[in-house]
C-alpha cells in the first residue's frame, strides 16, 4: 500500500470517527417535535405542548387585552372624571379667586373704615376731653352761678324784707301825711284868718351856703358867686372873713340864679373887703 493509500485510509478512519461522533451527537439531541408542539397532557420530561401554550398565552393575553381595555376604559372614565373634577376646582378656583378678591376688596375696606374709625375715634376722644373740660369749666361756672343765685336769693328775700318794711312804713307815712295834710290845712286856715303867710315866720333865715367875693364895688356893694339857685333872697344877711380874720357882714340887696349883690353893713366891718375873700352864712 502506498503511502497515499495510507494517508486516505487514516482520512476515511478519521472521517468514519466524526461521522459517528455525529450520528451520536444527532441521535443524543433529536427531539419529538410534534409531542414538542402538540402536547396537551404534560408529564414528567415533556411539558406542555407549544400550541396548548401559545394557546394559553392568546388567552392570558385576551384576558390582558380585555383587562387593557378595562383599565383604558377606566382609565378613561377616570381621565373624564378628573377632568370634571379639575374644571369643578378650577371653577372653584376662579370663584376662590373672585371671593378673595372681593375680601380682599373688603379687607381692604375695612381697613380704611378701620382706620377712620379710628381717627373718628381719636377726633371723638379729642371732643370728649374738650367736652369734660368744658363740662367742668360750666359746673364751675354753674356753682359760681348757683352761689350768684343763692346770694340774690337772700338779696331778694332781704329786699323782700325790706320792700315788706318800706310798704309798711309807706302806709305809715301815708297815715302821717293825711294827718300833716290836715294839720297844714288847719295850719293854713289859721294862718289865712291872720293875714299870714306860710314862710312868713323863716324867709329871714338864710340857707347854710358858702361863696366867694368876685368883685368890689366904690359903693359898699360886693357880688359873691351864689345866688337864688342856692336859696338867697333880698334881706338875708351873711358874714365875711379871710383864713381866721373876720371882716364884716353884708345884707343881699340883689339875687339872681347864680350871683347875688350884698351891701357892706359899715358898723360891723373889721377890715377891707378883697376880691377871693369868703362868704358864709354859718357864723349867723
């Protein structure tokens, strides 16, 4: 045998080896792949068959489908309902906003009516306080009133007292009147059976005067600064002097309202008669 008849010898050898080694490895992994696919009866080392679980998978996966569209289906409602519910806030929401507004509006409202009830407050304290001052001011006022009124209270009941009394001594006097206005009409009934006048009896007296000398006449005449107004008449006599010197006594010769003429009565002078020298009647 030749050496290339040897070198094909150990090939097919070879060959025949992995051929078998093959055939072995085919025959150890060959399946029953109908039993595979189609198995309904599961057993020990051949579990259920391709079709009995793609069988069970299309109904797991029917129930997956219908539980989808059961949960799509709720889903959607509560997509639906929380679209309502969100709209229902959001409705909710503007009206919050427009109530908050309108407090806010209002607080603010408040605010400002707070602060001017406050100054109106404030202001009102003010008057209050001027007014208790004023209130005391006028009980003062009215105390010093009433005690006014309680002393012309006891005025009046003085004056009372005393018109009381004057309105008894009027009646008095009216009582002594008549009887003076019948003593003078007796009075006068004698005076007229004798010829005689009321003040026959007095003119000779002077009044209780005084005056001045205001001129010197060549003639023993002198005017003085009172007259008839002050109660002188023709006859009256008066007496002259100067400080503590006496000078002599006049007789009025003449009157008129406010002057009046003397006469010096020679033999009672005692001195020299000047202008400025006093006249009086209360030495008579």
């Amino acid at each position: 045998m030749t050496l290339i008849g040897k070198i094909f010898t150990v090939l097919i050898f070879v060959m025949s080896v992995l051929f078998m080694a093959f055939s072995i490895m085919v025959f150890a992994t060959h399946r029953n792949w109908k039993e595979i696919a189609d198995n309904p009866a599961p057993k020990a080392g051949k579990p259920l068959g391709l079709k009995q679980q793609l069988e069970r998978l299309q109904a797991a996966k029917k129930e997956a489908d219908d539980s989808l569209q059961r949960l799509k289906t709720e889903l959607a409602q509560e997509q639906a309902a929380r679209k309502q519910a969100l709209a229902a806030l959001q409705v909710r929401a503007a009206r919050a906003e427009q109530d908050l507004a309108g407090k806010q509006k209002e607080l603010t409202d408040l605010a400002a009516a707070h602060s001017e009830s406050t100054e109106t407050a404030k202001t009102a304290q003010n008057r209050l306080t001027m007014l208790e001052e004023e209130t005391k001011k006028l009980r003062d006022e009215l105390r010093t009133v009433q005690k006014d009124v309680d002393r012309h209270f006891l005025t009046v009941v003085d004056l009372t007292n005393k018109l009381n009394e004057a309105e008894s001594l009027r009646q008095t006097l009216e009582e002594r009147n008549k009887e003076a206005t019948e003593q003078m009409r007796q009075m006068k009934m004698v005076l007229d059976a004798h010829g005689l006048a009321a003040d026959s009896l007095v003119t000779h007296i002077p009044p209780k005067v005084d005056g001045v000398v205001v001129r010197v006449s060549d003639k023993d005449l002198i005017e003085i600064s009172i007259g008839a107004d002050d109660g002188l008449k023709i006859g009256h006599k008066l007496d002259l002097y100067r400080g503590n010197t006496y000078l002599g006594r006049i007789t009025i010769r003449q009157t008129d309202p406010d002057r009046a003429v003397g006469q010096i009565m020679k033999e009672l002078q005692r001195g020299q008669i000047k202008r400025g020298d006093r006249v009086t009647t209360r030495f008579s």
